[in-house]
C-alpha cells in the first residue's frame, strides 16, 4: 500500500501543472481544460451539452466559457451536419496553435515522451487499468476513445459512395467512423473490455498510416 500511495501522491504532483489559480497565457484552467477538450472530442462530442458533462460544470458556465474562447478567436461555432438545429463546436487554427504552444499539460506530455515507447505504453496501460477500477466503482467515465468502446464495429473497405476513408461504424449513433476518428474523444463512449480483433486491426492500420 505504500507504494501505491507514493504513486498516487505522485500523480497528484503531476496534476498541479493542469490545475492552478488565475490564469496562465490568459485562460483559466477550466478554460484550457475546455479547449483541450474541444480540440480532441469527435463530431459528436463537440457540442455545448458534451462539453459541460466533461468538465462537470453547469450548461450556463460551459456556454460562458465557450463565448471566452469564442472571443479569443479560439473557437467557432458551425451549425451540425447531422442535426441543423444544434451547433458543433470547432477549435480554430489560432486555437490550436495555442493548444501546441502554450498548453499546461505540454511540459507533462513531453516528460512522458522522455520515457521511450515502451515506458509510455506501461504508463498508458496502468493508467487505464486505474481507470477501469474507478469506472467498476463509480459507473461513470467522463471521455474516452472510439478503440476502446463497446459501440465500434469494423465496416469493411469504404465505397466509394461512403465517408472518405470510413472503415468502422458506430452502433450507437449508426455513423461511419473513419480510422483517423478512431482516436478522438467522445462522451458517449462506453467501455469494453474484450475487443482484442479490432485494438489489432487498429494498431496495424496505424503503423501502416505512419510507415
Ligand atoms: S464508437 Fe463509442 S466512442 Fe466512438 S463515436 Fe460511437 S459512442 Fe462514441
């Protein structure tokens, strides 16, 4: 036990870079928390409504925090392509510029890549397998990747009438989901623990994608 609590307390010390007071290059940390957020959700995620489940804040303080960002030039809103009446949320390239430079979590995620592939993947998978347990105990998980969700089904090749690119569906919104899609952020996500077929698929296409 204590070694797990130096690990925890450890994590906890990591945090402190994500979470501070006043701002840091003119945003909040709900606010880059926010931007963080919108800048890796998928179609169906970037949404107001999403966007306050993820930061566990009200509707009134999420629209408050988009109309921040919106006035910095990080963010627009476009009306949905599934839904005319809903807007979709997207992060613009001043955004994301802002993101890659000044982010908080940049120097973490660079202390992360320090460790190699292999001490990333461990540290990728542990975190996970910590999730799993809280997610077990609390019935709840803010976000997580399409790889990992009980709703992923592979499509087949795309036609070329199909989403450019399409190779999987998703059973819960019955949308083309391309592989690109795959690893972006969605709070609809449910886990599963046993896709072991498709997490191959994925990590071959990927290595293929990047080779
Ligand atoms: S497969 Fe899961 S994570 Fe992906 S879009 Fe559908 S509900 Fe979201």
């Amino acid at each position: 036990m204590p070694l797990a609590r130096e690990a925890v307390e450890l994590l906890v010390q990591a945090a402190r870079a994500w979470y501070f007071e006043g701002n840091r290059h003119g945003l909040r940390d709900r606010e880059w928390m926010a931007l963080r957020f919108l800048g890796r959700a998928n179609r169906f995620s970037r949404t107001p409504s999403a966007l306050a489940g993820f930061i566990g804040s009200t509707r009134a303080t999420a629209s408050q925090i988009v109309k921040t960002l919106e006035s910095k030039s990080y963010l627009v809103r476009k009306p949905s392509q599934e839904d005319k009446r809903s807007v979709v949320l997207h992060v613009t390239a001043q955004g994301e510029k802002c993101l890659s430079q000044h982010d908080p979590i940049n120097h973490v995620v660079n202390a992360v890549a320090a460790l190699g592939n292999d001490g990333c993947v461990g540290l990728r998978d542990s975190l996970r397998d910590v999730l799993n347990h809280l997610d077990a105990a609390h019935q709840r998980l803010d976000a997580s990747i399409c790889r990992d969700c009980m709703f992923l089904a592979e499509r087949g090749p795309a036609t070329p009438k199909g989403r450019a690119g399409a190779e999987f569906m998703c059973r819960l919104y019955r949308a083309p989901i391309s592989l690109e899609e795959t690893e972006l952020l969605c709070t609809s996500f449910e886990r599963t623990r046993d896709r072991p077929k498709i997490e191959e698929h994925l990590d071959r296409a990927r290595i293929a994608s990047q080779g």
